[in-house]
C-alpha cells in the first residue's frame, strides 16, 4: 500500500480522536482500511504458500489450505 494512504489512515484516525468524523471521511476511513487488510491478507497467503514444515527426520511437506492433498518432499519410503 501506498505510504500516502497508509498517512491518510493515520491522519483519519488521529482526527477520529479529537472530533467525530463526517460522513466523507467514514466512507474514505472504511475504503483505505479494506484496501489495507485486503492487501495484507493477499502478502500473508503468499507467505504461507510458499512455507514448508520440516520434521526432525528431515521430510520437508508443505503447508497446504485445509481439504488440499498434501505435497512431501525428502526422504520417501517405497
């Protein structure tokens, strides 16, 4: 996000605590904060597509969303 959006959420709010906010700046406080958590939410789901969990006996599976198949890689016993 944009660091002059992220300043106009901490402007908005720095104003939401020295008055009431006007119909306007609710609306653009609302927009800029689900702009904000949408834009988080899409970096930690590319963090956490791309994590692997290792076990001490060294199989590497990666973390997966529930009801997917999981992926191992490492030491596969045949």
């Amino acid at each position: 996000m944009e660091n002059t959006k992220l300043n106009r959420i901490n402007e908005l709010a720095a104003l939401a605590k020295q008055r009431e906010l006007t119909a306007e700046e609710l609306a653009e406080r609302d927009t800029l904060r689900r702009e904000y958590i949408a834009e988080w939410r899409r970096g930690a789901e590319q963090v956490l597509e791309n994590t692997w969990i290792v076990t001490p006996d060294g199989k590497k599976t990666k973390l997966r969303k529930r009801g997917e198949p999981s992926r191992e890689k490492g030491n596969k016993k045949e």
